[in-house]
C-alpha cells in the first residue's frame, strides 16, 4: 500500500507518526476495556480486542511498547474488570495472570519481530544505496545526495559546486593479472587517497565498480585546477598489492554546477561525458563542454545508422593511387570508405569509423571493404585493367582479436579468385600494440598466404623498435604527420631518413602517405623511400575514375 510518495511502512516508522499514535494506542486499550465492560464482563471473547493496540504498541514501539501495552491490558482486563458486570464476581488472581502472561509475550514477540525486520530493511537499504567494498554511497546515493543539494541551495544564490567522477581504467588488467583481491585493494587504496586529497567535507561516493564521484562547493576555478593536479599526482603514485607496486591508470572528468544547474541525473552524465573524452584525448583531466552531448548523440545516432547504409548500399570505395618514387609508375591503391547518407550527405570515416572501432560492427565493416574491394580487382582483371595492382585495405584491433577473421580473409582471396599477393592489410602500430602474441599469430598466418602486410601511421606508436623485427610485415608507412613538416623541420627529416634506413635494413619497403608538395615528393625520393601516397599523386578517386588517372599515369 502506497500513501503519495511514501509507503506505508515508513510512514509509520517515521518519529513523529509514531509519538502522534501513543494517545490513539491508548484510547484503543480503554476502548477495549469499555467494550468488554459494557458487554457484560471477561467471561465474553471481547476480551480478545486488546492484541489489537498490544500489536500495535509492539511493531511501533518494539519489544519494550509490546511488553508495557501488554502490561496495561492485563491491568485493565485483571483486577478491574469482573467476570460477570451483573454479579460483579471477581475474577481469580490466576486467571488474569495467566492472561496477562500472554498479552506481554505477545507484545515482545511483535516487538522483537518487528525490530529484526526494521533492522533487515535497514540493512537491505544501505546495500541498495551503498557500494559493497568500501561503504561509500553508490549511483542511487549519488543522486539522492544531487537531489537533496539542488533543492537546499535554490534560492541561496550559492553557483561554484563541482562534481568530479574519477575512474580506474585498467582495473581489469590489474584484476587478470592477480585476481579480485589485488582489485578490490587497490579501490580501497584509491578511496584513502580521494578522502585525503579532496577538501573537507567532500561527499564521496562509487557510482561504478572502477568510478568514483566527488562533490565539493565553494571553490574558485584555479582551486579547482589545484585539486586536479593534486589528484592526479596522488593517482600516479604506484599502488601497493603484496609487496608488488602497481600502476594505475586514472582520469578525472568534472562540471561545475549551480542555482540553475539541471536534474541531479543530468548532473551526472555531464560528468560521465566529461569522463569519456578524457579518456579518449588521454588527458587527465576535462572539464565537461555542452557540444560532448551533442557529438556523443551524434556519434551513436550515426552508430545506428550504419548497419542499415551496409544493407542499403549507401557504403563505397574509393581508391587513392600509390606510385613507385623511383619512377612514378602506379604500384597500388588504398581503398578509402566513403559513406553517401542520403540526408546527411557525405560523412567523412572519422565520423563513424572510431565508433564503429568500439562495436562488434567494425567486423562487418572489414569484411564488407574487403569483398568490395576484390570484387572491383576481379572487375578491372576482366576489364584487363590494373590487373597487377596491389589494393590496401584497413583493419582494425577488432579484426585482429576476431578467432575467424584469418579464415575471413582467405576465403574472400578464394571466392574472388583474387592473388593473395594482391592484397595488402594495413594495421595501425598502436593496434599491434594491444595484444602483440595475438597480431603476430594472425598476421603470421595471412603473411604465410603471400598477403601483404604493412604497419599504418609507423612512428606514433610505442614499441616501434623492439617489434618491428618479429612481426610479419613487408612494408611501414610513415605518418603523415611527419610527411607535413617534412620540407621545413630538419627533424622531421632525421626521423624520416632514420625510418627508412632502418625499414630497409630489415627488408621492408617504406611507404610516405600525405605526400602533398613535388618538393616533398622529391625530398622524399632522394632519401631512398619507396612508395608515396597523397594529394600530390592524387585524392581518392571513384572506381570508375581510377582508369583515368591510370591512363595519365602511362
């Protein structure tokens, strides 16, 4: 039973309800004891009203109202009430004893019950509200705290809060490597040092098994960058699990919020949002921005999208010509997706693409760039057009971790008719990176096939020296990054130079990508690289105008 917005139960569990119903309880008992009088005496079963207020007194009050209401019924209903009011017979000492034995046991009893359950709620509602390992409040006890903040400070004018979430981003990897107990420790670890670091008075919480949240007021901006920096310098100290230090990864997003602030749940999905692009720009710290919102709806609005333009054929390639820089001849091409939405218009794959990179949808994306990309060599091969020519395709971290995705391949080559030869997989450094025994059995694989296999944005990446040697590839391709500022910044320059007598050294080819300038594409030749690629060569270009460039090429 639901009274507005309270139960029942805690209605009456409330203080006050209960002290207004002392006097209702008592009139209750006197009642009964006039009912019984008035009807003739305890000889008659009315007696058996008084549970009533004895049930009452014992769940409102627990066992010491059950026992002193028993006691008062068996007073009313003992000595002072006859057998019979006609004869006025008094009633024989055992017999109201006896009975007033059963009243008090009876209110004890519902005493005793009713503060076990009250203590069981109590408990089950902590734990809904509370996060199990450290006792701190959880999600729920966040924005119960939210809500109860923005309604005490409307009207106050107070405007300077602040809600921090901080998060523990390679909890998993800790919790792999040495079990849930090194996790577990290391949130409680983190938890000692947000309550040191954070100001006074600070209301913490764990909305997330590997997030905290933080809500402080009455600070200026450049105390709030102060507590940043000392957080984030307290999170970078390593951690300690059986005498074995750990690092731990950690990022603090945050908004500031006042009299006019939004929902308490809107509050914490700024602050989520704010999170998330910390994490991705791999800051440690963001402060959260409207236009989060807008491009995070965006992204999965275009997210949901997607699997529908694969089957609508609003998916195509194109291909950006690759030439030798020894003799500008045509040695290959890089197919490019573009995404034709009917309303949106031309959406760029950096628009979809990284999302589509943390989904399950990336696979199909792969698996739909490579067919359509054989099926256009098989076309030129029959057209006897391009028939030796080399065409690059993406693949993401996805594809890698994907047990199929060797077989995938293959099976394409083998549907298609297609050369393995002919095919290249361009996988980006940071990718190999992530699981290197993983990338190295499957591009082991595909490389034992005669696939091409080359490293994309080389130089970006962490570990390029120490496994350039053990993976399989033929050929690096160098970042645009360092191409652009190649005819200007002399280290640029070395980078490159060192890129390519290093890549040679080891037997791969050298691929320059964002070649844009004939200067650069001349510099670029001089230093003994071998491929390039880039605006200079030529854009991407439509299947159909990729004979025309070929026709100019020769």
């Amino acid at each position: 039973m639901r009274l507005g917005k309270y139960s029942l139960r805690k209605l009456l569990d409330k203080k006050g309800v209960r002290l207004l119903l002392a006097p209702l309880l008592l009139a209750m008992a006197l009642g009964v004891y006039w009912l019984v009088y008035a009807t003739g005496g305890i000889k008659y079963v009315y007696s058996h009203s008084m549970y009533f207020p004895i049930l009452l007194a014992g769940y409102l009050y627990g066992i010491p109202g059950g026992a002193l209401m028993g006691l008062l019924g068996t007073i009313l209903l003992g000595p002072f009430m006859p057998i019979d009011t006609l004869t006025h017979e008094v009633q024989p000492v055992l017999n109201w004893v006896y009975r007033g034995l059963f009243f008090v046991s009876t209110g004890m009893l519902v005493g005793y019950g009713a503060s076990q359950m009250r203590a069981r709620l109590a408990k089950i509602d902590h734990m809904a509200h509370h996060d199990k390992y450290t006792g701190l409040p959880n999600r729920t006890g966040t924005l119960e705290f939210l809500n109860g903040l923005l309604a005490k400070s409307a009207g106050t004018g107070e405007n300077r809060y602040v809600l921090m979430k901080i998060s523990c981003d390679n909890l998993m990897e800790i919790e792999v490597a040495f079990g849930y107990e090194a996790s577990d420790s290391i949130i409680r670890q983190m938890h000692r040092r947000l309550v040191e670091e954070l100001p006074v008075g600070t209301f913490l919480s764990k909305t997330h098994r590997t997030e905290f949240a933080a809500i402080f007021g009455n600070v200026e901006l450049a105390d709030i960058e102060s507590i940043v920096e000392t957080l984030s310098d307290a999170l970078k100290r390593p951690f300690g699990y059986k005498n074995i230090p750990l690092h731990v990864e950690s990022a603090i997003g945050y908004v500031l919020f006042g009299e006019e602030a939004p929902a308490a749940d809107r509050l914490l999905q700024m602050a989520e949002l704010a999170l998330m692009n910390a994490k991705k720009a791999r800051r440690k710290a963001v402060v959260y921005n409207p236009d989060y919102h807008n491009i995070s709806q965006d992204n999965l609005a275009l997210l949901g999208e997607l699997r529908d333009a694969l089957l609508l054929g609003q998916l195509h390639l194109h291909y950006q010509p690759k030439v030798s820089l020894a003799d500008s001849s045509l040695c290959g091409a890089e197919a490019l997706m573009r995404w034709y939405h009917p309303e949106r218009g031309m959406i760029p794959p950096g628009q979809f693409i990284p999302q589509a990179e943390q989904s399950n949808l990336i696979n199909e994306l792969t698996e739909w760039v490579i067919h359509s990309a054989l099926t256009q060599q098989a076309s030129w091969r029959r057209q006897q057009l391009h028939s030796d020519l080399k065409v690059a395709v993406n693949v993401s971290a996805h594809d890698l971790l994907t047990p199929e995705f060797s077989d995938t391949v293959l099976r394409a080559l083998d549907f298609h008719d297609i050369d393995s030869s002919k095919l290249e997989l361009e996988v980006t450094e940071s990718v190999l990176m992530e699981n290197v025994d993983t990338a190295v059995e499957v591009l082991s694989r595909l490389a034992d096939a005669n696939i091409v296999i080359s490293i994309d944005d080389f130089g970006t990446g962490y570990s390029s020296l120490r496994y350039l040697d053990m993976l399989p590839t033929s050929a690096i391709k160098i970042d645009q990054s360092f191409i652009f500022r190649l005819t200007a910044d002399s280290g640029s320059r070395h980078i490159i130079q060192a890129a390519i007598g290093m890549a040679h050294a080891l037997g791969k080819q050298v691929i320059a990508e964002g070649v844009e300038t004939q200067e650069a594409f001349n510099m670029l030749r001089d230093m003994g690289c071998d491929i390039a690629q880039g605006y200079f060569v030529s854009r991407p270009l439509h299947a159909d105008e990729f004979a025309g460039f070929t026709m100019q090429a020769s």
